[in-house]
C-alpha cells in the first residue's frame, strides 16, 4: 500500500511516500480503505519525538490517528460490520506505528463506528479524534450540563469547531476565544460570546460577562492560559486540560476541580456522535483539503498553530 512515513524523528523533511506492506486484520479487528485521514497538531508532535515517554515508537512510522474510509476486510470474530460499510475511526493503537497517512488501517471493531450518512469522506475524517477529545473533557470529566457556562480556548481550531458544537447541543452557554478574524466563523458555529484573546484580558473579559464565574473551562492551549484559567471559574467549577495537567494545589487554593484528558479511541461515543451529525446538530469544521503527498505542508501549516477548522488529507 502506499503511505507517508518517517524513519526517525525530526522535522517535517522526513515524512517520505513509501510502499508498504498492506497491514491483515487480526482476530476482532477491521480493515479500513482509507478515503481520507484527518491531520492533528498530535501527528507532528509524534514526529518531533514529544510523545516518546507516553508510548513506545516503531519505524518505519506512519503517522495519523483520524481515518474515514470504507471497510476492506474483517478479522475473525468481527459481525458488527461488512464489506465496504462507510466507517470512521479515532486511529490510536497502544503502540504507534501504524497509522491513517496510508491506503489501508487496522484497528478493534469495537473503535470503529459507521460513519455519518450525511457527511463524505473528508468530512468524516475531520471530526474522529476533536470529537471524541471534547466528548470525553467536557461531558465524561467536566460534566457539562444544561445550564451551565462554558469557556472554550481557541474556538477557532479543530478543538474548539467541535467543543463549542457539542456544548451547545447540550445546553450549555459557550464563551469561545478568538482572533478578530475567527469571530464570525466562532459565532457561526454557536458561540453565546466570542472573546479577542489578541486585544483582551480573557480573566476580566469572561469575568465582565459572568461575574461570579463559569462553570467550565475547556483549556486547549496550556501553559500561561491554563496558569490563568483557574480564575475565571466559579466555585466548585471544573478546569478540564487537554495540553497541560493542572495544578491539583492551585485547584484547591482556589476551590475549584481540575483534570487533565488524554482522548480514548470509543465506538460507541462515535455512534453517538454520528447521530448529532445526522439530526443536524453537529456540522463539519472548516476544512482545509490537500493530498496526501503533501502531508508534510500539512503538518508544517498545522504546527503554525493557526488553522481554521481542520486540516485533511485526501489518501484515495
Ligand atoms: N489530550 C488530548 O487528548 C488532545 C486531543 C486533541 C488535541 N490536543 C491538543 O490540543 C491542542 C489544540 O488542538 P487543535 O486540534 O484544536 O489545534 P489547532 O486546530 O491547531 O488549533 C488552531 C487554533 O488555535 C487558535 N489559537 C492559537 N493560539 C490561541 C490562543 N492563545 N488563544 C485562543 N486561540 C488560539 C487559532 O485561532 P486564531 O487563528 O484565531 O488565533 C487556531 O484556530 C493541541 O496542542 C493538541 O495537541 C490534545
């Protein structure tokens, strides 16, 4: 099969268009076609070595962790699917090696879910791995509810095009920030307010709105802006981090709960996430098309730390 690896880590020179083996389905296991796969600021991160001490490496490496695609085989034991079922995957295997920058993935039927009868190919791969990270910090962690208030950082990104949706198709109030260019598409996807984290203070923005503080804040960015977020919340609130791992001390001081997320592959919450899709209340990110042979301007343009909506590579 034809795929982008890397041999090493290093910078975006070394991902390389390779032959490879075509990966067989093991017992309980699918066999995608991969349409598209989705790019994520955790594919370079992968790349540049970050994730070293979380997981153990293989090379030759094929990075990628969204895929939507069409199911090509079945392992043994697998009858929740056939062939040629239009599926989508959150891609993460307890080792990393193979990934979805390749014609062909495998990976446990019970990670693999249909996908959106309403979406395409490039949709669908957009949506996997934000989905699923905001459903597991905002609802399994969080707790967001009906109700409450919540304050999305970066409401612009891959993160954030999915967080601001699922919190408001909970009920929730959604401050989002942005760059002043950002502010209509942040609006357009719910947002209640859109702050400038360019031109204002976040703390006494959020502050002026909700003075006794919000709920919940989805931290996306970490460092200075996880370090100022605790102050925003009200009492009792909850700081859910998906980039830095608050402070459990600073979150007492302060009288407020605090977790760090590390996104989990979930069928199920696929399914769930699907239905959203199809009842119309979750639409497709902005989408930034490019081949797959271009996987290396991709990850370049993700690792500028700009992108509106998300980045997907067209693999067939
Ligand atoms: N722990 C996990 O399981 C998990 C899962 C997914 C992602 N992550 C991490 O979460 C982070 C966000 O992921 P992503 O996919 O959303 O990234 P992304 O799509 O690359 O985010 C880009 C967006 O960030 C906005 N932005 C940049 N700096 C900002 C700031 N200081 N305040 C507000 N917005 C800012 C930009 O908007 P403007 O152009 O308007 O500035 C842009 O739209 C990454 O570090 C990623 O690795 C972790």
């Amino acid at each position: 099969m034809r795929a982008i690896v890397i041999d090493g880590f290093g910078g975006a020179d070394r991902l390389r268009s390779a032959e490879l083996p075509t990966p067989a389905p093991s017992s309980g296991e699918v066999l995608i076609r991969v349409a598209c796969a989705g790019v994520n600021p955790v594919d370079w991160k992968i790349r540049e070595g970050m994730l070293q001490t979380q997981f153990q490496h293989h090379f030759p490496l094929v990075p990628g962790w969204d895929a939507a695609g069409t199911v090509a085989a079945l392992g043994e034991g697998v009858a929740d699917f056939a062939i040629n079922d239009r599926v989508w995957a959150y891609c993460r295997k307890p080792e990393v090696q193979w990934g979805c920058y390749a014609e062909f993935v495998t990976m446990p039927a019970e990670a693999v879910a249909m996908m959106p009868a309403s979406f395409d190919f490039e949709q669908a791969a957009a949506l996997p791995l934000v989905g699923l990270t905001s459903w597991q910090a905002l609802f399994d962690t969080a707790g967001l509810r009906e109700g409450q208030t919540v304050l999305i950082h970066a409401g612009a990104g891959g993160i954030g095009s999915l967080a601001v949706q699922l919190a408001k198709s909970a009920g929730a109030t959604v401050i989002a920030t942005a760059s002043a260019g950002n502010h209509a598409y942040v609006g357009d996807l719910g947002a209640d307010h859109v702050l400038d984290y360019t031109a204002e203070d976040f703390v006494a923005a959020t502050r002026a709105l909700f003075p006794d503080g919000v709920d919940v804040v989805y931290d996306t960015i970490g460092g200075d802006v996880l370090r100022r977020s605790y102050r925003v919340l009200r009492q009792g609130g909850f700081l859910v981090s998906i980039v830095d791992t608050p402070s459990a001390d600073e979150a007492a001081r302060v009288g407020v709960r605090q977790a760090f997320v590390f996104v989990a592959p979930n069928g199920d919450q696929l399914r769930q996430l699907a239905a959203l899709v199809d009842a119309g209340r979750v639409r497709p990110p902005a989408i930034t098309l490019m081949p797959l042979d271009e996987a290396a301007d991709a990850q370049r343009l993700s690792r500028h730390g700009h992108v509106r909506g998300k980045i997907v590579l067209k693999v067939a």
